[in-house]
C-alpha cells in the first residue's frame, strides 16, 4: 500500500488521517492536541507509528493576522476586509485614510501578520495609496505586505516599500473598478505570503520540516474538498453543498451551490459570481475567539427562550450562517444561494465529538433560527465530518483526485 498522512494543524487540535493513495480508503484516523510552542511535536504525536510521509494545512495559532489599510472605509477598507476573510486570515484591524502617526500606532499594536495595502480603482487617486505606501516604509517594523490598490502605481508603491526593506507581494486590484470586487488575486497573495512568513517562519516552529509538510492554509484545503464533493453529488436532484465548520478559532462556512438551470442551459457561469465560496469568521471560534463570539452573539440578539445567552457551538453555527448569508446576497440574482444546498455537512468537535442525540438538538434548533440561519437547513440532506476527511481529501484532490474522490465516498455514504 502506498500511504499518506493527511494532516490539519488547528488551533487547538491536530488531526490525522492515514490514506491508501491508490484506493482511497481510510485507514485510521487521530487526533493530538496542538502544540504551539513548536506545532511539530504535535503532528509527530498525532502520525506517530504510521511511517507515512505527511501532507498538511494550517490554521494554528488563529490562522493568519491580518490588518487592512484601505483608501476610505466603506469602499475600499470593505474590498480588502472581503479578500482577507475569503483567505482564511483574521482580520485584527482595519485603518482608512492617509496613516498618521496616531493610525501607525494602532496598527502596530494590533501586531498583524501580514498588512493588506488597497486604495483606489485602478487609474484613479493614487495620492492615498502612495502616501500610505511612505508611511509603512518609514517605520522600524518589517511586517510583510501585499499591495493590491491602483495597479497604475502598483510598480512604484511596491519599489518604496522594497527599499525600506519590507516584505512586498503585488496582487490584483481588490477594487479595479466602482462597484467590482476582484479579491481573488490578493487572497492568492495572502496564502503565499502565510506559507512563506507564517508557516517558513519561527512563529509555528523552528523545525524545517513544518515548511515542507504544509501545502496550504486550512480553509483552502477544506474548500478543495468540498468542490470534490460537489461534483461527486453532481447528478443528484439538489446538488449544492454547505459545509459549517466550528472551530477553536474560526467558524468557516464553506459553500458550492448548484448551478442556476439558465446558466447550464447557456453553459456558462454567472459573471464575476466565484463557483466555490467561503466566509472565514475570525471571532466566531469556540475556545480562542470565545469572548469575541459571546459579543457577535449578543449583537445578533442571540438568546434562549429563557434569555439566557445560547451554547458557544450553537451560537457559532448560527451567526456564521447569517453572515454566510448576507455575503451571499452581495453576489445579487447572478449568485446561486447557500438556502439551496441539498447535503449540508457540519463539522468541528462540537459536532464531531457529541452524542447524536446532542447534534440533532443542534440542528433543530439552528433550523427554527429565524434570523435566516434555518432557512439553508431546510429540505437538506444534514451529515457529521466526524471522521474529518475533507481537509484531507482537499490536500489529495491536485495530484490524487481519484484518492479524493474516494476518500469523501464513505462520508456520502454516512
């Protein structure tokens, strides 16, 4: 047998999945907690035995920090927030306007990752995005930043910041135009620059083999799998698929809906609509984000029929999936919505690790929520991740999709 351990790095656990490459099946799987003074002792637990070479995603330590430094803060600052959370980063601030010394400040101690530098639409005012550019050159921190504003200065404002010495990756223009958001490219930017700063770096572990066991940032990863997943449902009578993932961190809901009949008719897809979507909720995670979560929830109204505020999992779900939703509704008539998702897939421990009984309580009552999370439970077809298999089929679909393939047929098959 030739074998692969599938590995996920999470913030509190990682988990393992040992995989037969030539068929697919799963051979064991488990789980360490993680280690975060050096998250490799933790994936050693996790494969320990196995004697397989290991593939891995990321999210330890909260996944990736990440400050926004927009033009102004409906448009702009908004563009960039978008592509962040769409890259699986948390976004630990967000600054608008020209940086002064008060704003350099703040963004410091916010002690981001990664600084995502946007402004104006491409052949607009560059005199913001310039000034800002200046502004990060000229202070004693070496934060990594990915410029993704007005590509007519793009070449320029990326030659200061070189200069000074600081990290720089160019991306497309998250808004090259008014009223078109283009993320995809600086979310492309903001994966490289986690693999090569975060994951390449000491934070995580010292260890050189961390660097080249990771591929990718977990909700890549996830979102790979799911796409799989989709075209293994392709035939069905409601093809699409939602998969709500609560974690330690983050709740990330993941969504692949089906097609819109006039679009197949037409073969062709909704202009500017991506065919695999995702929201990355850096305040909704169970354990690290607990008091962020308790505060979205409160914002939402949450509360039991006893006023009482709801359980942390529950709550999670629930205003991760109201979020997912208005996001949805930015895409217009031309986006296909998550409420037509015919297998709904929740995963997490919260999930994972409670009684069925307990879930099916979940679910329940997630359904009657009528802030617009029950709408997308309703009429589907709702399965456990209990074995975690889509972060590893994601890792397997470039070079072993028929391995992917096989990997989510038992999951269907649940």
């Amino acid at each position: 047998m030739t074998l692969l351990a599938c590995v996920d790095v999470g913030s509190t656990w990682t988990k393992a999945a040992l995989v037969e490459l030539d068929t697919g099946r799963l051979v064991e799987t488990r789980q360490a907690p993680t280690t975060p003074a050096d998250v490799v002792a933790g994936v050693l637990a996790a494969t320990e035995g196995w004697g397989a070479p290991v593939r891995a995603c990321s999210s330890a330590g909260g996944g990736l920090r990440l400050a926004v430094v927009g033009y102004e803060e409906l448009i702009s600052a908004e563009a960039g927030h978008r592509a962040a959370l769409s890259a699986g980063a948390r976004v630990v601030h967000v600054a608008a306007g020209r940086l002064d010394a008060a704003a350099l400040r703040q963004l410091a101690a916010a002690a981001p990752d990664v600084v995502l530098l946007v402004g104006g639409t491409d052949g607009g005012d560059a005199t913001v995005l310039r000034h800002n550019a200046a502004a990060l050159a000229g202070t004693n921190w070496s934060v990594p930043v990915v410029v993704a504003g007005n590509v007519d200065v793009r070449a320029e404002v990326c030659a200061v910041l070189t200069t000074a010495g600081t990290p720089v990756t160019a991306a497309g223009n998250v808004l090259p135009d008014i009223g078109q958001l283009a993320p995809e490219s600086a979310r492309a930017a903001i994966r490289d620059v986690f693999l090569t700063h975060v994951i390449g770096g000491a934070r995580l572990s010292a260890d050189p083999r961390l660097r080249r066991w990771v591929r990718a940032v977990t909700p890549d990863a996830v979102l790979d799998g799911v796409a799989v997943l989709a075209e293994l449902r392709a035939g069905a009578d409601a093809p699409g698929v939602l998969v709500l993932d609560v974690g330690g961190a983050t709740t990330d809901v993941y969504c692949v809906p089906a097609v819109d009949a006039e679009q197949a008719s037409l073969h062709r897809a909704a202009v500017g609509v991506p065919a695999r979507r995702r929201t990355v909720e850096g305040d909704l995670g169970v354990h690290a984000s607990a008091d962020a979560l308790r505060e979205a929830a409160a914002g939402e109204g949450l509360r039991t029929p006893g006023g009482d505020p709801l359980d942390l999992g529950e709550a999670a779900a629930v205003v991760a999936l109201r979020r997912h939703l208005r996001a949805e509704a930015a895409y217009g008539p031309g986006g296909a919505s998550a409420r037509g998702a015919g297998l709904v897939v929740l995963s997490g421990g919260v999930f994972r690790h409670a009684a069925p009984a307990v879930t099916a309580a979940v679910v329940q009552r997630v359904a009657a929520d009528r802030g617009g999370a029950g709408s997308v439970l309703a009429g589907a077809r709702v399965v456990v991740d209990d074995r975690y298999v889509l972060a590893a089929a994601g890792l397997l679909a470039g070079d072993a999709p028929a391995a992917a393939a096989g990997l989510l047929t038992g999951l269907l098959a649940d």
